[in-house]
C-alpha cells in the first residue's frame, strides 16, 4: 500500500510518496545523483542499516546528537563545512534522514550551501510526516527563540516511509499526534470527526488507518501551501497552537517539553481564547483537549509557569508585530482565521480560565 500527493508549486512541484516500504523508491527520486545523508544518533541506531542497504555504502553520512539544541547556529555551520569537505556540488543533493530537528537543520544547510542545493526529506517521526517535513521550511533556533533563522526550500521530494514509525518512543507518536489533531480542529471539521472515531486505531498504529492519516494531512498542509508558499496570508494558519507552544518550549529550555506538547498546550490555550474572544463553542473546546489526552498529550499548564514569564517569552514569537502577541484564533472547529493582536486583558482573561479549568480538565 502507497499513496502520492502532490504540492503543486509550478517548477518547484514535488510528490510526498507515503506507506510502508516507500524508502525502497529512493533510487528512483535521486537518480544519479551523489550526495550526504544527513541523520541523527537514535535514529541512524534504529534504521540506518535498512537505509544504506537502499543506497549503497557510498553515501557519507553525518550524523549529529539527537534533541532540540542540535538545531544550533553552530551546528548548522559545522553541517555546511563538512558539506564542503564531502566535495558536494550544485547537482549534488542532501538526504534530511529523521525527525523534525534533522529536517529544519538539513534543509537549512541545503538551503545556504552554495546557495542552494537539493534535499530529499525522509522524515521518520509522525511530526515530521504530517508537519515539518513538507512546505520547504526550514530552519534553527536562536538563543532569543524558536526557528528565528531560516529559509524556504522546497524539497524534491518526501518519503514518509510509515513503517519507520515502529520504532518511535510512545511519547514522541504522541507528539506527532498534535500536529494530526490541529489539521482537524484548524481545517477540517470532517478529518477531526475521523480521528476521534479512529483513535484506537490510530493509537494502535493500523497500517491503513496511518496511511489515511499522514497522508490528508498532507493534502491539508499542500492545499495551504500551495495557496501561500512563503507564509504572506493563509500560511499562517498552521501556526495554530503555536504562539503558546513556542513559548513553552523556549522556557523550558527546549528540553522538558516535546515540540508536538507544546503545540497540544498551546491548542489548548488557543481554544481558551478562542472561546473568550469568538465565541467558539465550549462543548466543541472539550472535544479537542479530550482527543488530545486520549492521545497522552498535555492540555494543562504547569504549575510552575507563571503568566509574566510565557508573555515574555511569547514576545519572541515571529507573528508578534509592534510589542504585540498576534494569535491563531477560530470560531468554529474545523476553521481558523489569520493571526490577529490581542488585547493584553483577554490574554490574560484566557490564561486564568486556562489555570482554573473552567474548560477541558
């Protein structure tokens, strides 16, 4: 079983090829092509023999530490001169072997290195399937905060090879599972139906149901795409839960909150505020937070956050604009509106409903 979607970008189209054993179609993609593989430890541990029978050994690998602080400055730089070192030119390509982080961080170096060569993104988490791995963004955190520099680059192709999520840490396909529901919530009231009827399935990891997943979550994100590549307008909408999260993660140093917990916590936020400012309707509010735990996300803040510290940190968010936080808000599930400013009072109206599970808990 396989499937195809399309993001249809003009000169710059490529296909998302999903389902088990895809990976084998990797010769075809990159042709005569030579180049690196870019991967980290776990999973070069996990999958990379399977990955090298497919290419051959004559593909150098560079291999980086696993985690959120390799999509580093530095890192970034020592990845472009070991590119460099590996003799690699423009007709060269970068093979993005991993999750999320390995993906910013490849496709950022592709992007830079002589000023663009191609990438093939292989992603192995579910995050990365459904998510990071397709529009062409890439990037790195900074000290100040999150993807703060980066660049779009459309791959030539993803491979979303669903049986690499076998050997995935429940907690990180939980994570994954974040970006699946905001799809549904932010987009498609129709595809949230189907998750919450399908969640022992999707939880159990049925080979057709994650087909079906990763792959309308694919042609959500390629329909946005498609309409808006460099995040002028509608883009913006698949930053939904993302304000918060953000500022979760970079308070918590990156390391203490997943990035798919982040976004669940700041879906939930979002809602809150949704709820406050629109009118969205609370029964639908407690849809979502309950698909998110039954998923083992977290919908509820720490205890130790207070909320001075996240608006600080959301001040280093990229939709922020003049010193004010702008939000992925919505009225209705399955719909989502432009980032819009937020008045101070509502955001922190929002926060003490959050705090006191008024909603949801």
């Amino acid at each position: 079983m396989a499937c195809e979607v399309k993001i249809a970008l003009g000169e710059r189209s490529y296909p998302i090829w999903i389902g088990e054993g895809v990976r084998t179609r990797l010769p075809e993609v990159l042709s005569d092509r030579r180049g690196v593989v870019i991967s980290d430890e776990h999973v070069e541990a996990a999958q990379g023999e399977a990955l090298r029978g497919i290419l051959g050994e004559n593909w150098p690998w560079i291999v980086l530490p696993a985690g959120e602080a390799t999509k580093s400055a530095s890192r970034w730089a020592d990845v472009l001169e070991r590119l460099a070192s590996s003799r690699l030119d423009r007709r060269s390509v970068v093979v993005a072997f991993g999750g999320g982080v390995v993906g910013d961080l490849a496709g950022f170096a592709a992007a830079s290195y002589m000023r663009g060569i191609p990438v093939v993104q292989v992603p192995t988490s579910l995050l990365a399937m459904v998510d990071s791995s397709v529009g062409g963004k890439t990037g790195i955190n900074l000290a100040a905060g999150k993807n703060l520099a980066g660049a779009f680059h459309q791959p030539m192709a993803v491979v979303a090879d669903t049986a690499a999520l076998k050997t995935l840490p429940p907690r990180e396909y939980a994570a994954g599972l974040a970006e699946v529901v905001k799809y549904g919530a932010a987009l498609d009231a129709g595809f949230f139906e189907w998750l919450e009827a399908s969640a022992g399935a999707v939880l159990a990891q049925d080979p057709s149901v994650l087909e079906r997943l990763v792959a309308r979550c694919c042609e959500l994100k390629a329909d946005v795409v498609a309409e808006d590549e460099r995040e002028a307008g509608r883009r913006a909408v698949l930053n939904f839960g993302h304000t918060m999260g953000h500022a979760i993660e970079l308070l918590t140093g990156y390391s203490d909150v997943r990035h798919g917990e982040g976004v669940a916590l700041g879906m939930a936020y979002a809602l809150v505020l949704s709820s406050v400012r629109h009118g969205f309707p609370e029964p639908d509010v407690r849809r979502v937070l309950e698909l998110l735990k039954k998923f083992g996300l977290p919908v509820a803040p720490s205890p130790d956050w207070t909320w001075e510290s996240l608006r600080s940190a959301m001040g280093a968010d990229k939709k922020s604009a003049g010193g004010q936080v702008r939000f992925v808000l919505s009225g209705q599930l399955g719909r989502s509106d432009l980032p819009e400013a937020v008045p101070e009072a509502e955001l922190r109206t929002a926060w003490e409903r959050w705090c006191g599970h008024v909603i949801g808990e």
